[in-house]
C-alpha cells in the first residue's frame, strides 16, 4: 500500500508561517494539520490536507529535553476538532534546515505514544505525523488497520510552482 499526501502550497505556507513564530519558552512550534483521507482503487490512500490547527502558547509545557513539549490542552483541542469534524489529524514540526528531514527516536517514539488516542476519536482513519525542513517534507501514518506507522511515499504540493516529492516504496 502507498500513501500518498496532497496539499496546497497556501496551506504549506501558513504552516511555515505558523512554525516560524517565536515561543515565549518552546524551542520550536508544533502545530495539526487535519485531514480528508481517500482510499484509491487500488487500495492507496490518499491524505488530503484540509486545516492547521496552531498549538496555543499555554499549551506547551516547560521541558528541556525536547524542542517543543505539548501539554493535555494541546491533544484535547485536536482529538476534538477531529471528533466533532469526521478528519484525520496529523502532528506536525520543522526541523530547521534544507533538504530531506528526518524523524529523531524521539519524533517516533512519541508519535506512538499520541496517534493511537486518535482512533478513540476516529477509528476509520490514519492519523499521524509530519516532518517539514525548509524546502521537503516526510511523513509517517498509522494504519487503524495494522496499528503500525507507515511512510508516505509521496507529497505533491498544489499551487504555483506544483512540487512533486516521491520517496519511493519504504
């Protein structure tokens, strides 16, 4: 199965837009981006972002172990905008540099430990996380039906440039 993740380019920009504003504490902002999910005919989903759901400023809790650390208020405002909406939802950071990112044990540990709250909420969809640099992206999904992540293979961003970004079969 392939997962494919489409999004327009106005939307990528206000998620940059979004990251890049300063926390009076976090090192880094955390964001949601809600989601349509499409299966095709040959059984590959296709995630198609709709909204970003900015973290608030007092939703982030003291931690210097990590770049940014979201407290219950956080998950409880997205676990509800995904309940109330019928959406998949998805986390999402920047790492600051260009090229390919790539999730840290810790980006992976702790989506484990959050996506799965999701299908408390939506049971039908995959929920799960996205990495942005400044110029690519990547992405992990979990499947309701394995429970288990799975990379998104490709990313097109809609608008003016298209940008087209394929990682092949992982």
């Amino acid at each position: 199965m392939k997962i494919s993740f489409r999004i327009t380019r106005m939307l990528l920009n206000a998620i940059h837009a979004d990251l890049s504003r300063q926390h009076p504490f976090a090192f880094e902002r955390v964001a949601f981006v809600s989601c349509t999910v499409a299966e095709q005919g040959d059984g590959d989903l296709l995630v198609l972002a709709s909204g970003l759901h900015p973290v608030a400023d007092l939703d982030y809790e003291r931690d210097i172990t990590v770049g940014a650390m979201l407290g219950p208020g956080a998950f409880r405002k997205a676990l509800q905008y995904a309940y109330s909406h019928s959406v998949a939802m998805f986390h999402v950071h920047r790492h600051e540099h260009p090229g390919q990112p790539a999730f840290s044990s810790i980006d992976v540990r702790e989506s484990a430990r959050y996506v799965p709250d999701f299908w408390k909420v939506q049971p039908r969809y995959p929920h799960g996380t996205l990495l942005l640099s400044h110029d690519a992206m990547t992405g992990l999904a979990w499947l309701p039906q394995t429970r288990q992540p799975a990379s998104i293979s490709r990313f097109s961003v809609i608008g003016n440039p298209i940008q087209e970004i394929e990682y092949g079969t992982r």
